[in-house]
C-alpha cells in the first residue's frame, strides 16, 4: 500500500488578545492547596486565559468564554510533556480545558493546532467506506505495536470507532473518534477528532479523553468548534484555484492516511502514586517521524 505523504506540523506562535489570564491557584484554590510544593512550582508557571487569541501568522483566532480557559503553546507543552508524559511536539499551539477542568484530576483537554498542508477537497467524501478503512487502521495500529515495544511504550488495539466518521459540508467539518485500549489499563481511550478545513490548511481540534468521558465530550464540541475558527480570507470558501496549495490528500486521507491513522493523541487513565493520589492522565503523541523520514518518536 502506497504511504500517503506526510502532513507537515508547522509550530506556530500565538500573539494573545486575552479578556483575563491568570493562575492555577485563582481557578483552583483548593485543588492547588492539596499540591506538594515541588507541584505547586510546576503548575505556578501556568497561565489560564480567557478572550481572543490569534495565531501568529493569522491564520484561525479562538474566542474563549468563562466556561472554559486555554493555554497557550508554552503551556499546553509543558501539560502535555511534564505532567502528561508525552515527547515534545511543537505543532500544539494551545489547548482548552473546560473550566471546571483541574488538569491533573481527570479532566478532559483539547489541544489545537493548524496544519498548513493546502486546500483539502471534499468531493470524494461521500465515497468511502469507514468499515473497510477502520480494517486498515486496526492492521496499522496493530502494526506498530512493535516498534512502541521497542521504545518503552505499551501495546495499543485499536477496538473500533467510538462514533464512525462524518463530514458536514455545510460547516466544512470532519468528525471521526476512535475506541482504543492500552496494555494493561484499567480504562480504554477516547479520541475524538475534529477537522476543519480552511483555504490554505486544516484546524486540528482533538479531545483527550477517557471513553467514559464520550456524552461529555459530545456535548462539548459544538462549544469548543465556536470558539475556533478561521479568519476572514483564509475560509474554505476564499480557496482561489490555480492560486492556492491543493492538498495531496482528501477526506479519507485526513482519517486514515498511513502517518495520520498513527498521529494524535491517545490516552491512559492510571492511578499515579503520589501526595494527594492524584489521577493522572498520560496521552501519547505518536509522531512516527520514522515513516516521515525521521527519526522515531511516541
């Protein structure tokens, strides 16, 4: 089978707009009050914002009401790699937590970042068959469970879709989640994946979450998706012909393509064993830069 080629992850840098911004322990007093001091300096760094936000190169903004906060690059980072456990991954730009979401209690989050790989067509959207391709996705993902092994990481299955993909043409929007196991965990894995597709690239908007958390986060995402959207001349509707980038992949391929069936964010729920018996969420980032022509990464 021919390998898609990669999506390209381009960090960005958000230029913030913010209504307020402030700390951990101004939105949780009495979690931060049951932090060791060692966590207490860890999580002081964090600030949570709420407002508008743009990203650099003004591509998408993010308007963020009081029932949720967001992070920015710097900080969405640091959650996911120090107290998440993940690999760095410079493409996230930000992430929204709802806010009532204390991110080291099991809260969901929603990291967002923007892939700058051309206009995606939808003209063939209609066309596929999402159980002949979640076939493929399981062979993928069972696949690469050897080379997880070989770099410290647990076996994955793939067990099916937690709700089959669907594209809104209206909307311009491509939804898709996953059902996954990780070896040896006591709760499976929720990835819900959300798409939108914009003149010169793709939004990326993917829920961390259990699969427990599935009604809640279904009920979340109409919020999250209106507060992410692109700005004015970067619309799928601006797209110009014979002028702008067309993307090498279609519908299909943003779901199942070689290295995007083994991108995004997946989840582990375990009992972490410190001060205050915290439950730790730890999500995975397979980078797969090995395929992309790379070195590895997970």
């Amino acid at each position: 089978m021919r390998i898609l080629p990669a999506i390209l992850l381009t960090c960005l840098s958000l230029t913030a707009q913010m209504a307020s911004a402030e700390g951990i322990k101004d939105f949780f007093p009495d979690d931060y009050a049951m932090l060791t001091e060692e966590d207490r300096k860890l999580v002081d760094q964090l600030d949570l914002h709420q407002g508008k936000v743009t990203t650099g190169d003004g591509m998408a903004e993010l308007v963020v009401p009081e029932e949720y906060y967001f992070l920015d690059a710097t900080d969405a980072q640091l959650v996911l790699e120090q107290m998440w456990g993940n690999p760095p991954d410079p493409s996230v730009t930000g992430m929204i937590f709802p806010r009532d979401g204390w991110a080291w209690s099991g809260s969901w989050g929603v990291p967002i970042s923007y892939d700058p790989m051309g206009y995606v067509s939808d003209e063939d959207a209609d066309s596929y068959d999402y159980d002949e391709m979640l076939g493929a996705m399981k062979a993928d993902t069972a696949d690469s469970n050897e080379w997880r092994v070989q770099n410290g990481y647990e076996r994955i299955t793939l067990v099916g879709w937690a709700e089959p993909p669907h594209y809104d043409k209206a909307t311009k929007e491509l939804y898709w989640a996953k059902h996954l196991q990780f070896e040896g965990a006591e709760s499976d894995t929720l990835n819900y994946d959300i798409r939108e597709l914009g003149r010169k690239g793709v939004l990326i908007v993917s829920f961390i979450a259990g699969m427990e958390q599935l009604p809640e986060v279904k009920q979340a995402a109409p919020d999250v998706l209106k507060m992410v959207s692109f700005t004015e001349g970067n619309r799928y509707a601006d797209f110009q012909p014979g002028v702008d980038t067309v993307a090498a992949v279609g519908i299909g391929g943003l779901i199942a393509g070689k290295v995007a069936a083994k991108t995004g964010l997946l989840l582990v729920l375990l009992a972490f064993l410190k001060k205050g018996a915290f439950l730790l969420i730890i999500p995975v980032m397979w980078l797969f830069n090995k395929l992309r022509g790379g070195g590895n990464q997970a």
